[in-house]
C-alpha cells in the first residue's frame, strides 16, 4: 500500500478529509477504529478538516462524531460553513443567465434540477419543482425527494425563476444519461460551470453536480487553509472519487483510498487500505511516523 517513509517526509499541518467512502464505511457508519485515528492526528497538533459533497446539515453528525468543532467544506466546496455557530465562510455565486440557462437546459432535457441555497437557519437545504407521489417509483430524484422532503423548498417555477443565493445544484438519472447531461452543459455554457458526474454510495442513481466555474472542494480547502496560514504543501488530502480529485492534486500530499476510482487513485500519491479496512488509521500512522531524522553526529 502506502510507501511510510515518502509520506512521513512531508511537514503536514493540515488533514482534509471527504466523507463518503472515506471517514464513512460501505454501512454509511464512521467506525471507531476512524474515530480513534483522527483523535490521534488531532493530538499531534495536525488540523482536521471535512471536505464533502453532502449538504452542511448532513455534515454535521460526521463532524460530532469524529469531535471536529469550526470550518467544513461542503457541496464541493460551494459552501463553507462553522459548525460552531453556522456562520458562512465562503459561498459561491452563479451569474443569473447561467444558472437559469443551466436550469432550463436540465429541464427540457427531461430531468429535474435541484438546487441548493445557504437555508440551514430556515430549516430548509433545497429547492425543487415538485415531491413526488406516494405512487412514484423510487429511483433518481424521486428516491432523494422522498428521504429528504422535510427538507425541501417547493418552487414551481424553479427554472423560470430561480431563488436568489443558489450556490450549486445537481440532477440524478442513470450514469450514461448524467454524462450525456454534463456533456451538454459544457457544450452550453463554456468555462461557466464547475461540473461533474457522481454516484453517492447512499442513492441508487448517479448524480451530474453543477456549481459556478472554478468551484471545487480545493477551492473551498484552499480558502480555510489561507485563513489558517497553512500553504497547500503542508496539506494533506484524502479522498475517493471524482469530485476528490482536484484537493487530492493541489495538496501537498494527496493519498487514495483503496476503495477509490481508479482515476482518483492514478492521480494519488499514496493509496492506503480501503474505507472498510482501516484506511484513515492506515493515514493517520503515515502523517504520525515523524519527519525523517539526521544521523547523529560523530563528534
């Protein structure tokens, strides 16, 4: 797996971690043994932080579990948010044209746009056209509406009129019809939107996650770890899929989880054992190994 010494070498200060398939296991759960890891590196002095896609609310109960108090990075990066009191850090913002353009694009290509707005005091995280009947089937956005319809924000219009302070959204289908989608919205709207197509290990559908260009998790940890006086090669970041890959090639030190893709794991540095098998303690023994020592010397 992971070469030791390369990784001890590296004068880390800040441990950015993604959530899903990362410090979660394949049962959505953080283990203890992820617990314990984290404790460890946070001891020796190392910051910790969330970078995911999930929504800040969702975040949250990662976060407590895993005793991780200030900044996290969601949305990819579109939102970052303090957990200790929800104030927003940093939040990202479309030109109006584009983000009702890319809306309708979603819309006449038959599928249904979410969109997500800095809500979390409302006691809302989203906005959609729509919930689903009782009698739909539970696939793509219907099965995400379903779970998360308290959360959600009806907005009929959505595509005509979109809400102001949208930061970032998505669609879900089929993973050939994601991509065709992510496809088309490049093709439309050259250079204007942050894009890519994922599936989250908690749906069945894949998902084509849309923001403002240049809007990416190393965007969002690239702005805490300035306001922490940290610079991006004493940095590392541990991840897994697609929407990983930009921290995991701007840190310092960027490590693949074994259960990670296999572009994401091309472009590592280290890969470590999966997130079923110990992966994060196996990260926390490589940055608590020590910098290599001189030989003493002979006097």
């Amino acid at each position: 797996m992971a070469d030791a010494p390369l990784a001890s070498r590296r004068p880390i200060r800040l441990l950015v971690l993604d959530v899903d398939g990362t410090v979660c296991d394949s049962s959505h759960r953080v283990p203890d043994t992820t617990v314990e890891a984290i404790d460890r590196v946070r001891t020796a002095g190392i910051r910790i932080l969330l970078a995911t896609g999930r929504r800040y609310r969702d975040t949250l109960p990662v976060a407590a579990r895993l005793g991780i108090e200030g900044p996290i990075v969601t949305a990819s990066g579109a939102l970052v948010k303090d957990s200790r009191d929800h104030a927003t850090l940093t939040r990202a913002a479309f030109d109006a044209d584009v983000l009702a353009g890319t809306l309708r694009s979603i819309v006449d290509r038959g599928h249904e746009p979410i969109v997500y707005t800095d809500s979390y005091a409302e006691g809302f995280d989203f906005h959609c056209r729509e919930l689903p009947s009782p009698a739909v089937e539970r696939r793509g956005v219907h099965e995400y509406l379903e779970r998360n319809r308290g959360l959600a924000s009806i907005r009929t219009d959505l595509e005509r009129s979109p809400p102001p302070g949208v930061f970032a959204g998505f669609a879900m289908g089929s993973r050939e019809e994601m991509l065709d989608l992510e496809k088309s919205l490049h093709a439309a709207w050259p250079g204007c939107l942050s894009l890519h197509t994922i599936r989250s290990p908690r749906y069945f559908d894949w998902m084509c996650e849309f923001a403002p260009a240049g809007v990416t998790k190393w965007s969002g940890v690239d702005a805490i770890a300035t306001r922490f006086g940290i610079q991006p090669h004493e940095i590392c970041a541990v991840g897994d899929d697609v929407n990983d890959l930009p921290m995991i090639r701007g840190a310092g030190l960027g490590i693949a989880m074994g259960n990670a893709t296999a572009e994401v794991r091309a472009a590592a540095r280290l890969v470590v054992a999966a997130h079923d098998a110990g992966g994060i303690a196996e990260v926390a023994d490589l940055l608590l190994a020590g910098p290599a020592q001189p030989a003493p010397s002979a006097d």
